[in-house]
C-alpha cells in the first residue's frame, strides 16, 4: 500500500448503515458464500446481531474505510477472565478485506490498529480463530506475528 492510500485509509466503529457492505464482505469468499444470506433483502437477524453489539461495551464491530467506500471489517471482542491474574484478552473475528483490495495492506493496518485497541482496552494478549481451511490466513497471521499455539473446537447448536 502507497504512502498516499494508507493515508486515505480509516478504522471507525461501524454503523448501521454500514451493515449492507458488512455483510457483503462477510460472504465474499469460499466459506462465507456458505454461511450467509445477502438475498434482495437484509436478513433481520443481521440487524438483530449489530444492535446486539453495537450496545455491548465489550464489543467492537469495525470497518475500515477509503475514499468513503467500507473496505474492510472485523469483530474485536474484549474478554475478562480469571485466568493469568484476572487478565483481559481480546478476541479478533469476523476479518474481511475487499477481494479487489487484498495484497495491498489494508489488513495488516486494520490488524495494527485492532492490536492497539486492545493495548488500550489493557488487554494482556489477542487471540483469533481461523478455518483449518484458509492456509493464506494462517500464513498472514503467522506473518503478524501470531503462532498456533491451541487447537480450537466448536460445537454447532
């Protein structure tokens, strides 16, 4: 990414108006075509779920913006817990870069800034769940800095 677009290049807290493209970003790729639901009309549980965390205090939905256009999306959740001295994690989710804008540095700065958030928020680590299926994701993790040091389970209800 150029000096020039990555000054362009802004992180907010998404809003409802931003769902459409959200959603949109969620579903575009392999797994997420799948998964979700961008019929004619937006599915109300989409709604349903943004207001549910747009009203938690430990939850962060985030776009990341260019020229006015949402680029780029994910859900950072900031976790207390008992264990390691009553430390703070947070969860990163839900990471989505714009097929047309992958390769030029949008989620590495979006990473950057999902890191410090959680510096800010006094978080002792931040941790992320990937699909054994997306050995492109592990690797730009693993390039992040992040190691694979849990196995994951998941069980759908």
């Amino acid at each position: 990414m150029t000096d020039e677009s990555m000054a362009a290049l802004a992180f907010r807290r998404a809003r409802r108006d931003d769902l459409e493209a959200i959603v949109g970003l969620l579903a575009n790729d392999p797994l997420g075509s799948t998964r979700e639901d961008i019929g004619p009309a937006m599915n109300p549980r989409y709604g349903e779920a943004f207001a549910a965390i747009d009203r938690d205090p430990n939850q962060l939905l985030v776009v990341a913006e260019s020229a006015g256009a949402v680029i780029g999306c994910l859900q950072l959740s900031f976790i207390p817990g008992l264990s390691r001295l009553g430390m703070w994690r947070g969860q990163i989710e839900g990471v989505r870069v714009a097929g047309d804008r992958r390769g030029e540095g949008v989620g590495r700065a979006l990473f950057a800034w999902a890191i410090d958030a959680c510096r800010r928020r006094g978080c002792g680590l931040v941790q992320l769940t990937t699909d054994k299926s997306r050995p492109d994701a592990h690797r730009f993790y693993e390039a992040l800095g992040f190691r694979a040091s849990h196995e994951g389970y998941k069980l759908p209800l």
